[in-house]
C-alpha cells in the first residue's frame, strides 16, 4: 500500500491576513453587536495562525 498524498494547506498566509483585516473592519463597524465577541476572537485566532 502507498502512502497518502501530504496534505496542502488550503489558505496562504496572505490570505489569513487578508481575512483578519476584513474581520477588524467589521469589528470595527459592529462594536455594539453581541456577536463583536465571536468576531474578536476569530480575528485573534486568524492573528496567531498568521504567524506559524
């Protein structure tokens, strides 16, 4: 039996940062919204999987 294909990453860097920037735009946009919450932390994660 062969081994599977290696995964390939589906988002570039560029991307996450591309992605974060939009996610602080609405943010920003949205302060008020109980849902800013959620959207605060996707933008932290988006930040820390940016840098790996």
């Amino acid at each position: 039996m062969s081994e599977p294909a290696r995964a390939r990453a589906v988002l570039s860097t560029e991307d996450f940062k591309l992605i974060s920037q939009a996610v602080l735009f609405y943010l920003k946009a949205h302060e008020d919204s109980p849902e800013s919450v959620k959207f605060s932390n996707l933008y932290h994660r988006l930040g820390s999987a940016a840098g790996r």
